[in-house]
C-alpha cells in the first residue's frame, strides 16, 4: 500500500510518502529527519497525539493543561472524560501535575497555564 502523511512531530511538517506492507515500511520519502520515520511507523502501528484542552476551576477562569506525551489517539475521548471530572484549586500553576500516568499512557496532565492571572 501507499499513504501521504504530514510528518506532525515540528513545525516544518513534511510531507511523508510511504509504501509499506502491514505496519512494515517498504520505501519512504520526503522526511528531513528519522523522527519523521518514527512517525510513520507510528502511525502504521499505535498512533499517538498530544492531548490539550482545558479544565475547570473553582474560580470563574479555564487553565489550559496538555498531555506531556502522546497518547494512543484511541484513548483520546477516555482521557478527555477523565480530566472532564476535574474541577482544579484556582492556586494551580504552570507546570503542576493535574493527572499522574492518566489511563496507565505513561503521559501526566499538566497544566500550561496559571489559574490566576
Ligand atoms: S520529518 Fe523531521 S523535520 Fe520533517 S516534520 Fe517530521 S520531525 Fe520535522
């Protein structure tokens, strides 16, 4: 088989051609770099994504928080349920762990922004 991917691992974004077999790449084209790689047999196999959204606080104001790994993007709508449950302290700060290991992903939750602002 033959697929196009853009490469989403940098802002450069390449575009990916790929033939494979399976999850087994045969010939690969257009990445600048062996993340690119990486990404592709990822995708062939578990793909994965960063997640970021929003959490509520007990003030009137949202904190951005994101996962600090890629996830397995079909545990995506489980992890968005999990941290849905979470109303945070307004003391939350950037960096703060909200969610240890979420779902067994080995990707803690944390926030990106401060509650206070
Ligand atoms: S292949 Fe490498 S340079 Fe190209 S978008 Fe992916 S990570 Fe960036």
């Amino acid at each position: 088989m033959k697929r196009d991917f853009t490469c989403i691992v940098c802002p450069k974004g390449c575009q990916i051609h790929a033939e494979f077999e399976g999850s087994k790449i045969i010939n690969i084209e257009g990445h600048t770099c062996k993340r690119g790689v990486a990404y592709v047999t990822d995708e062939l196999t578990c793909p994965k994504r960063t997640l970021t959204t929003t959490v509520a606080t007990n003030s009137d104001i949202m904190v951005p928080v994101r996962t600090n790994a890629a996830v397995p993007k079909e545990l995506l709508f489980d992890c968005m349920k999990e941290i849905n449950k979470i109303v945070l302290d307004k003391s939350v700060k950037t960096g703060d762990i909200i969610i240890k290991d979420i779902l067994g992903t080995g990707a803690d939750v944390i926030a990106t922004g401060d509650a206070e602002l």
